[in-house]
C-alpha cells in the first residue's frame, strides 16, 4: 500500500545568499550545486505563504517519509504559525521501489514545481532523496521572504561513485562530527563514507575478537555506536566504506599484537606523522589468522559489500632486513633476476591476494589503493588511484573497476577550482568507450595529519562540494570556474544551517588567538594567508605529534582563501580594462582594488604589537610585513596606471624582489595574494 501522510509546513529558507539578485542578474545555475542536467525555469513561483502537503506513493519505507519531513522543516518559515491568507498545495512523492546505495541503484530523479504544487519523481527512494537535497537549494530570496521558484528538473548522476575519506585514524573523530558530514554530503549528492579507521597511530573500532587492539589504541567508537553511524547514513541514502590498512600503517596493530611483526621489535602506537616503513609480517601463517580474526568480525560490523584494505605506502625496507622473510621470499620465487633482492611487489601481490581470500570467504568485494595493483591480481579487486591518473587508466587497462582521488586531496590545501576541473575521465582520455564504465567514480580524501575534530569541517567545506559536483554533474560544467565559486559560497551558508562548523570554529579560534585585543587586524591577516600546499608543513622546523594542539594562526586560516581569490578577481578585472582616451583605467575597477590594498597597507601598524606581545603569534610577523610592503608597492603601481605610466625597468627590478621575499612561509603559512599581485605589480602597459 502507498504511504500517504499529511504534514503542513511553511516554505522557508536557511541559506542567506551574500548579495540578493535582481531579476536580470539571476543566473539559470541559480543556487544549485551539483547542478543538474536538465533545468527549465519558468516565470511563476510559489510565495512565502505556499504551504505542501506531502502525498508519498510507493513502497512503505520508513526512511523516505522521514527524509520528507526533514526537508520540509528545514525549508519551514515557522513551524508553529501560519500566515493569514495561507494556501495548500499537493507535493507528490512517487517512486517505485526501495533503493540500495550499495547496489548502485537508480539516483535519477525528476523535479517540478509549478503553480499548482510540487512533483517529485524517481524510480527508487535513492532519486527521491537526491530530489530533496535539490529542492532545499531553490527558494530564492523574494524581499523580507522566500519563494520557490517554477522549475523543471531532470538529473541524474554521472558517477555511481562519489565519496568522502574522513580519516579517524590519526586523530579521532567523534560521533557528531560524522553526523554532521554525513549531512552535508547528503546535501550536495555525495553517496560513500570512507571511513578510514585505522593507522599507525591508532586503531578505532571496538574489538571484541582482538580488544586489544582499541584499548592499546584510546579513543574509538564502540560498536553500537558504528551502528548508530550506519543507520544515519543509511537514512541519508549513504554507504559507509570502511578501510582497515594492511600491511603498512600498522604500527598500532602491531603494538597490540607483537606476534603480526616483521622483526623482533616491540612497539608502542606511533607519536609521529613521519612515514615509519613498518609492515605485517607476510610470510606467517598466524599474520593471516589473526587477519581473518578481525576481518570476520568487521566485516559482519559493516555490511556494505566492499571491504578497503588499504596497502599503500610500503617500501618493504622491513621486509628486506628480515632474514626469515627473504628465506620466505627465496623459496617463493619473489626474488629479482639478481637472485639476491627481494621483489616487494611480489611478496606483496602474495599478501593481497591471501588478504582478498578472507575478505571473499566474507563475501565482500576488496578495494585497495593503486599499489596494490599487479600482475596476478584478480580483476574482482577495485583499485582506488592516488597517486595519479596514470594508476586509474593502468587498472582499467587491466581490467579493474576503478576510483580517482589523485586531484582530489583536500588536505593538501589546493583551491577548490583545481579540485572542480579535475575529471576522472577527461576530454583526452586513452580509453575507450567500453573501459571507461570501469571508472566508477571517485572520493575527496580528508587525512588528519593536520585537522583534528576541532577544524576538520573547515578543511573538507565547502571545498568538497566542488568535487561533487564534478562527480555529479556532466562533464561540460566544469566551463563556468566563476559561477561555481558563486555557489558555493552559498552552499557554505546552507551547511552551517546543518551544523557544520567550518566557519565558526576558526573565527573562535581568532578571537582567542587575539585574547583581549581588537580581533579585527589578525583577522584581516588570517583572511589572506592559507597553511603550505602539500605536506610541506613536516619540514619547516615545527615537530607535530597526535597530541600537538592544532590552534594556531594556520589553523584558523582558511584552506583557501576568499579574500585572496576575490583580490585575483578584481586585478583581473582591473588589468583587461582598455584604456579610455585619456588613459585611465575604469574607476571603478580601480577603486575596488585600492581600497583593498590600503587596508592591507595600514594593517600592519595595528597588529605587529598583537604579534610581538603573543608568544605564539610571532612567528606570523614577517607575513604581515610582506602583506604592508606588496601592498605599498601596489598602491605606486595604481598611481602609475592612473597617470598612463608605465614601471620603469629598475621599479620592475625592485617588485620582482619583493615578490620573491614574501614568498617565504611563516609559521607553515604563506601568503595567498602573491598571484594576484604578480599579475598587477608586473604589468608592463596598461
């Protein structure tokens, strides 16, 4: 029987766009992110004193109509008080059978709102949550109200796989931290958790096979809390992929059970992020009882029919300097031509493939990153490419299903355009037609080397929106850069109505950083500098460990930063002015770029007595003084521009100099403006 239930509620909106849009500025993307296929707009809308009636036709489920109502409250005006003058209109919810995320069921959805109610379409539960995550993104802002606008949209998924890696291995986080990402991934149509919850420094998940394992390792999540986790994804039409990393990234295992060593060490659980080159020991039959120990148990904890199994990063130095694995490896034919050295990827091909047979008996499907790869392994196993393109099209060619995250670490601080125009399959891709159905997709990976439970959120959003969309959308929306900073400016608002706290937490952080000083200058600082790219921030004299407090100023600075970005915007558009008869560039493109450049000009007296009175504040003096100087220099090269000038060679000489001063990092920060101002300082004619 079809479910058919009646709930009154007031359309409303949680997102607060940064400037309204007048009726000739409204662009067809609108507010939406992934976009969708199909979108037509229509002329009418539905006004602020529109209230649905839900009507569900479908199989009962319990999720969906759940689903529902938490859409229609988050879109709520006021849940208590209805408007004088109120009307009704239908929302109708078909669709025709229960969907599974983890069998790759049907996301396709059709969504129309017209001036007689709402429609929602799809062949499976899955389409009708993805639907709703579309329909919490179109009330536009009509004066002191919202209104929905008339819409009709068809839209489907590009890729069947688009997940998230939360590392909680390296450091912990708790309950409501998933929660909350799972919401927002749920908002912007990412389907797969990857949990990654086990490293060296810790092994998360309660054990009741090996306890030892979580107690030697402290915080962990208890297994009725795994389920909780489970089911809140599960409601959000969401798989939860967890990875268990063998053989590298083991140290904790190790130091809860010493017999899975390759040497005769004893170990402790690791205080470090430096990459240790310790691995199980492969040629033990006990490594892989022990193995099929864990793996039985996790893999009845986790019932998604795929398994991670890591096996990245070992070098097999442990291997080579153990005398009974090369006795192993000899007798096994895993030796190079010489006879005499170890062929790592041998022995670890045999280790995969032993790990595989316990996953399979298990009947679970093995994924494993691109190391894993070789000649021998069989074509069941998914390989996860990070360390580049190259290892996606190697396993295609071999016949493996495949995932990208080489383009899409968020951790290394990169923008969200060079994660946006990242494509799993590009226009110039080597692989036919039939092999690029082996590409399922991809994840954004978030490690925690660098990002506890207090500043993750503003590390994984809303940069990781757009690796959504682009795993979303076709292919093609990758054209507009501009129109996707736009929206996810606004999907940043949308996902603080979630709770996500990737904009409150650093703006705490600042404050406590300025203690009973004016906030405002270091923050004016904080909004221009971004941490090092990479994992530069291991080499700058700074010795970070689980327990190091991630509370200084690169913490609380932005992965990106806007401010800068939006500088980029207005030189550019200052510079591509043509040059009016009298030589002046526009006015207004100038003013905008002045204005920011004085600010930053008289900053610097205002916070260098905060920097030098603040042990640990100090070390970010120099990057103020850079931001004073590059500033100065810009304000000349905006005089010369408005006198028709144009930078003698020995001016050129001198900003190249500074240019490349304030390139030095600070505190494992650098300055994020240096592109825009290379590009204003450096231009020869106006």
């Amino acid at each position: 029987m079809p479910i058919r239930f009646r709930l009154l509620v007031a359309l409303g909106l949680l997102l607060l766009v940064v400037a309204p849009l007048t009726a000739q500025t409204v662009p067809a993307t609108r507010n939406l992110l992934p976009l969708p296929s199909s979108v037509r707009w229509g002329s009418s809308s539905l006004g602020w004193k529109t209230y649905l009636r839900p009507q569900l036709e479908g199989p009962i489920d319990p999720k969906t109509a759940a689903a529902v109502t938490r859409t229609l409250f988050r879109l709520h005006r006021d849940g208590t008080t209805w408007p004088v003058g109120a009307s009704v209109l239908p929302f109708q919810i078909r669709y025709g059978k229960v969907g599974l995320p983890e069998a790759f069921d049907d996301e396709r959805y059709t969504l129309r709102i017209t001036p007689n109610g709402v429609l929602l379409d799809a062949p499976t539960s899955l389409g009708v949550l993805r639907g709703l995550a579309t329909l919490e993104q179109l009330p536009q802002t009509d004066g002191r109200h919202t209104s929905l606008p008339e819409v009709d949209i068809q839209d489907q998924p590009r890729f069947p796989w688009r997940g998230l890696l939360i590392d909680a291995a390296r450091h912990f986080m708790p309950v409501p931290l998933i929660k909350r990402n799972l919401d927002a991934m749920a908002a912007v149509k990412l389907n797969v958790l990857h949990w990654h919850l086990a490293d060296d420094q810790g092994f998360r998940v309660e054990s009741k096979a090996l306890p030892n394992l979580h107690q030697i390792s402290g915080q962990h999540y208890t297994q009725r809390q795994v389920r909780e986790i489970l089911a809140y994804a599960a409601a959000r039409g969401i798989r939860v992929l967890p990875e268990f990393d063998v053989p590298g990234h083991t140290i904790a295992w190790i130091a809860a059970y010493p017999q899975l060593s390759s040497n005769d060490s004893t170990y402790t659980v690791y205080q470090s992020w430096r990459l240790a080159n310790v691995a199980l020991d492969p040629s033990k039959e006990t490594t892989y009882a022990l193995l099929d120990s864990l793996f039985k148990e996790m893999t009845t904890l986790f019932p998604d029919p795929y398994f991670h199994i890591g096996g990245d990063e070992n070098d097999g130095r442990q291997w080579r300097r153990s005398p009974r694995i090369m006795q192993f490896a000899k007798a096994n034919n895993m030796m190079k031509a010489d006879g005499k050295t170890l062929d790592k990827h041998l022995l670890q091909t045999y280790f995969n493939r032993r790990v595989l047979a316990i996953v399979s008996k298990y009947n679970k499907k093995m994924v494993g990153w691109d190391e894993i790869l070789g000649p021998g392994l069989p074509q069941t196993a998914i390989i996860q490419s990070w360390r580049g393109k190259k290892g996606l099209v190697e396993a295609v060619q071999a016949g493996h299903p495949t995932l990208l995250s080489s383009g899409y670490y968020l951790d290394l601080n990169y923008s969200a355009a060079t994660h946006y125009t990242n494509d799993p399959l590009p226009a110039d891709t080597p692989l036919t037609l039939e092999q690029q159905k082996l590409v399922l997709g991809g994840e954004a990976t978030m490690w925690s080397e660098f990002a506890d439970s207090l500043i993750m959120d503003s590390r994984i959003w809303p940069r990781a929106a757009a690796v959504a969309e682009r795993l979303w959308s076709p292919a093609a929306v990758t054209q507009n850069v501009p129109d996707m900073y736009r929206r996810l400016a606004v999907v940043a608002t949308q996902l603080e109505g979630f709770g996500l706290q990737h904009r409150k937490v650093p703006a705490q952080l600042l404050k406590q950083l300025a203690g009973s000083a004016d906030v405002a200058p270091l923050r004016t600082l904080a909004e221009v500098i971004e941490p090092v790219k990479e994992y530069k921030r291991h080499f700058q004299g700074f010795t970070y460990t689980p327990q190091t407090p991630l509370n200084r100023l690169v913490d609380a600075a932005p992965a990106e930063s806007n401010r800068a970005r939006e500088f980029g915007v207005a030189v550019d558009s200052l510079l591509t002015r043509r040059p009016t008869t009298s030589k002046e560039p526009a006015k207004a493109a100038l003013s905008a770029v002045r204005n920011q450049l004085t600010l930053w000009q008289a900053n610097d007296p205002k916070l260098q007595p905060l920097l030098a009175a603040s042990p640990s504040l100090t070390e970010y003096a120099p990057l103020s003084t850079q931001l004073r100087l590059l500033a100065t220099l810009g304000l000349d090269r905006l005089q010369q521009m408005e006198r028709g000038q144009a930078p003698t060679p020995t001016w050129l000489a001198a900003a190249q100099k500074q240019l490349d001063a304030a390139k030095a990092p600070a505190g494992q920060a650098e300055l994020a403006i240096l592109p825009a101002m290379r590009k204003l300082l450096q231009q020869s004619v106006l």
